[in-house]
C-alpha cells in the first residue's frame, strides 16, 4: 500500500478520534487506526467496541492497501510533518515508512485482520437535522458524567425519544445521574423511525458525537441494528445502544403543585459560585431557604466555616427550606442562555426544577440532599 495523502485534512481527523483509540478496552488494537486505501481515496475507521467513526477522504493512492495503525503516534507525526502532503508506504513485515527524503519514520504496524469490526449499515431512513442544535443536546446530555462503577443503562446513557411540544413534533434528549436531570428538546421536520419508547445513547458514545458535530450545517440521524448513526457528507459516526428501561422521567419534572419564582439568571448563578467556595467532599449542600421576597442561602462546614447570603426575590408563598448541591445549579445556570430563570419549588423532599424564560427547550432538576 501507497499513498499520499493532505497534512492539514488527516491532521484534524486523527485529532478527533484521539478520544476513541485512547480509551481503554479489552482489545489492544483499538488505539490503532484502520486505513483502507483504493482509488482515489482512504477511509479511515477507529473502533473502541461501543462508537465507531468512519470517513472517506481524497488521497493520492500509488497502490492499493490496508494498515492498522497506532492512531496517536500517527497524530504526533502528521502533526509535527512539514510539508503539505504526508507519505504513506507499507514496505515489508508491517512495517509502515511515512515520510520521504530527510524525514523519515518507520513505524511497525499491527495484523488489520485483528481490527475489530464494525456493522454495515446501509438502507437507514435518515432524518435531517441542525447540527448545531444536536450538537447542543449531546454536549449537555453528555456533561452529566458517572462514576466508573456505575452499572444502571439509564445512568450510562441518555434517552433519546420523539414526542410533542405544543403541538409540535420534537427530538427530546433526557440525561441523570440520580442527583439531577436534564430534559433538552430540539425541533425536527419528517419522519424518524424510532422505536415508541426511545433508544438509550452511552453516554460516552455521546461525548465524542459531541466533538464530531459543528454549529453550522446539517446531519443526518437514524437507528439501525441496534446502533445510533450520525452521518455528514463521508463521515459517519456509529454508537452501539444500551438495553435497558428508562424510569418516568415526565414524573420528577412535573411542576403542577410546585410554586415558579423569576428570578435573575447571573445574580442566582453568582451567588451560587460564592456559596460552593465553602463546600468540600465531605459538605457539599447549602440550605436554601425561600421565605416571603426573600432567598437565604447558608452552608456550615465544621472543616472551613460558614457563609451566608441573601437576595430579594418575588415569593409569597409559605416557607420552604431545603438542601441542594450548589455545584449542580452553577452547571445547569451556566447552560441556560435567558437572563432570567424560573425556579420551581415545593418542599423539602422534592427536586428543584429550573427553567428558561427564553429557553424553554432545556429543563433541569436538582434532587433535594438529606442533611
């Protein structure tokens, strides 16, 4: 195999998948790349056994070939590689020689036959969609993370599901790790086939989806052999979905006998940050406490101090005092984008519930913590 192939085009490439090939899984070979060269053309697949990323490139191809590869020592190289195209030669015993004249490596590369394989999917009905918008739901879904021992499907994923806004047919992404839930709806026209009751997205699979999407444009979605497929012009992405239920989630964002504050999204989100300044892993609450045109919120921690605060708020409802985790209303205001929220409260056993003024496609809930 030989070829030539565009530095700056590869360079971006093998940067974006430097996620999969450095995760670790059972198999070694998965921090290698695969690349395929026939034609005019290289494909180039990475593989870390739950998301696949493949993508078709115009390459000058001498003869055809495929090598699998170390991804991030060929990242490093081409990185680093002067010149505008970057030569690829496999000469004998895998070893692969990339580079001509003065600069030269050789670098030995693995058996592809051990290169785990991916599904072919073809004939998906596809949906068109932003990018920009499934760009957001995925980054803000993947942001809640989870522990390394965790084993729930609904923790380790998100729950993507159609269903109606006023009236209206709408992609909805729900996301939690038992302490918090958010809701992220966005917009779509046509047909998705999905099933009734939603697919689950591992999380991880999400997070690099998340670096696969640009702002602009569109992309296409569908489901197909139990696998989530975004795809854009010769790149296509491929997550590999959980099994499992997802709990009623509808149940915990209901805010019919709940009481709504406005309240001034930078002021609640300032105060917020002042009051984590005390928290530890041993204290990590703060009581917030909604009393008639008032909010205090007070942290005590026998390991630092204490702090308190106040702010004039529009409540008139009676007093209700409960015990949140002020780093999970820092992440959800720094989402939002209205100036102000609406802060939906009922005691001290319920979750918080947080909306936009302007945003409503994005909802979260902050589970109350026993003190």
């Amino acid at each position: 195999m030989k070829f030539s192939v565009d530095r700056k085009r590869i360079s971006e490439v093998l940067s974006l998948i430097q996620g999969l090939t450095n995760r670790k899984t059972t198999l070694a070979i998965t921090s290698d790349v695969l690349i395929k060269a026939e034609g005019s053309y290289i494909t180039v697949t990475a593989n870390d056994l739950e998301t696949v990323f493949q993508g078709k490139y115009e390459a000058e191809v001498e003869s055809d070939g495929i090598i699998s590869i170390n991804a991030k020592k060929l990242y490093e190289i081409v990185r680093e590689y002067p010149d505008s195209l970057v030569p690829v030669n496999e000469i004998e015993n895998r070893w692969i020689e990339i580079g001509t004249g003065n600069i030269q490596y050789h670098i030995v590369s693995s058996d592809h036959e051990n290169f785990p394989e991916h599904p072919i999917i073809e004939d998906i009905p596809f949906l068109e969609i932003e990018s920009g918008a499934l760009k957001k739901m995925v980054e803000v879904s993947a942001s809640i993370s989870f522990s390394q021992e965790e084993k729930r499907p609904y923790v380790l994923g998100a729950l993507l599901e159609k269903t109606d806004e006023q009236d209206k047919p709408v992609l909805r992404m729900v996301s939690t790790d038992s302490k918090r839930l958010y809701s992220f709806d966005t917009s779509y026209a046509g047909d998705f086939d999905i099933p009734e009751y939603g697919i689950i997205i591992p999380k991880k699979g999400l997070s690099e989806l998340g670096k696969f999407l640009s702002n602009a444009g569109t992309v296409r979605i569908g489901i197909k052999n139990n696998h989530f497929v975004v795809s854009r012009d010769d790149e296509s992405m491929m997550i590999k979905l959980l099994e499992g239920d997802y709990p009623d989630y509808r149940r915990v964002l209901n805010t019919e006998s709940f009481t709504s504050i406005e309240m001034n999204r930078i002021m609640f989100l300032m105060m917020m940050k002042r009051m984590s300044i005390l928290v530890s892993d041993d204290y990590k609450s703060v009581i917030l406490s909604f009393m008639e045109n008032k909010l205090t919120v007070t942290i005590t921690n026998p390991e630092i101090g204490e702090s308190k605060e106040e702010i004039v708020i529009g409540y008139l409802g009676d007093s209700v005092e409960s015990a949140f985790n002020p780093k999970y209303f820092i992440d959800a205001l720094n989402t939002f984008k209205s100036d102000n929220v609406v802060v939906n409260i009922k005691d001290k056993r319920n979750p918080c519930i947080i909306k936009g003024n302007d945003d409503m496609n994005f909802v979260c809930a902050i589970m109350a913590m026993s003190v």
